[in-house]
C-alpha cells in the first residue's frame, strides 16, 4: 500500500481528498503547513507527496524546494495541487521541484493518473 503525504491547510479539502485516497486503497499521513511537511517527509519518507502551494509558516513553493534539496526525500514524487491555476503555475511548481501540477478543484482520475504514473516510474 503506498503511502501519501497530503500537505493540504484547508480541512473541507484534506478531509474530502483523504477520504476519496483511503477508499481507493493508499494510506494518507497529514500535514496542514510547510514546517510539517518538511518535517513529515523527512521523518516518514511517503512514497508521494501532493503539495498545496498556498500554505500557513512555509508556503509549498519552499517546502517543495527544501526536500528536494535533501538527499534523503529529493527521490519522493512531488505533485503541486493549487486553486491558483495561473499562466506560468506550472512551470513554478516544475522549477521549484515539483515532479507535476495538477489544479484545484480536484479531478480524482486525472489526480490518480498521476499518483499512479509517479508510483510505478518511482519503482
């Protein structure tokens, strides 16, 4: 059963989202800020990471750019999940480390798409 950091501050999200990951099968570990997520991917090495960028302490962006940057985590799939699904986004969360982006509001099979892509290329 791979297991999923989700970084996300929003409750209604991280509820909603956790509750749709559960039942297809994968263990979530929580983060509701950037200083938790940095310290959670160190401490539990998930197999993927989903990344809210606007984040309370530490915003996605540098929490992103802080495991990366470590080469205990820099191997863990990075997907950037944001509600700010701007022109040049995506290629910030790609320069940033992130290993893909996807927008708020969440599409689940197109977000399992790409669990499952980063899952099977991790291994």
């Amino acid at each position: 059963m791979a297991r999923i950091l989700l970084v996300e501050d929003n409750e209604l999200n991280r509820d909603m989202l956790s509750r749709r990951l559960i039942k297809k099968g994968y263990e979530i570990i929580f983060a509701v800020d950037g200083s938790q997520a940095i310290n959670l991917g160190i401490s539990e090495k998930p197999d993927i990471i989903l990344m809210d960028i606007s984040l309370p302490i530490i915003d996605g962006w540098t929490a992103t750019q802080t495991l990366k940057n470590n080469p205990e985590t820099q191997h863990i799939p990075i997907i950037a999940l944001t509600a700010h699904a701007m022109a040049g986004d995506k290629e910030k969360a790609l320069a940033a480390g992130c290993d893909d982006y996807d927008t708020k509001p969440i599409e689940l099979p197109r977000l399992l798409g790409k669990i499952e892509q980063h899952l099977h290329h991790q291994n």
